[in-house]
C-alpha cells in the first residue's frame, strides 16, 4: 500500500468524521512502521522517522 494510494482515499472521504480517519492513519502507519522496521531492520528507523514527519505534516495541513 503506497502513501500516494492512501492519501488519494482520505481526500475521497472528507465527509468520514475527524476521529475515524486519525484511527485508519493511525492503524496504517503502525502497519507501514511494521514492514519497514521487518525489512530494514536498524536502517528502517531513519526511513521510519522520515515517514512519520510527512504523515504529521500532512495532519497538520488538514
């Protein structure tokens, strides 16, 4: 699941309230930190970090 996929279906669903979307972000992030953690192991937690610094940028513009 790519972040451009996702980003494309929040802005499809505005009409969902502000407290189910936060869950769904949440949930798929804790998802993506999982697999990049899984697959990169020490080196993942800088691409982590980066990860999360765009999702809470994109929070913050909403």
């Amino acid at each position: 699941m790519k972040p451009t996929f996702f980003l494309r279906f929040a802005k499809r669903f505005r009409f969902l309230n502000a407290v189910t979307s936060a869950l769904a972000i949440s949930i798929f992030v804790a998802g993506n930190q999982l697999m990049i953690l899984f697959r990169y192991g020490r080196e993942g937690r800088a691409i982590n970090a980066v990860f999360l610094l765009a999702c809470t940028d994109f929070l913050k513009k909403n």
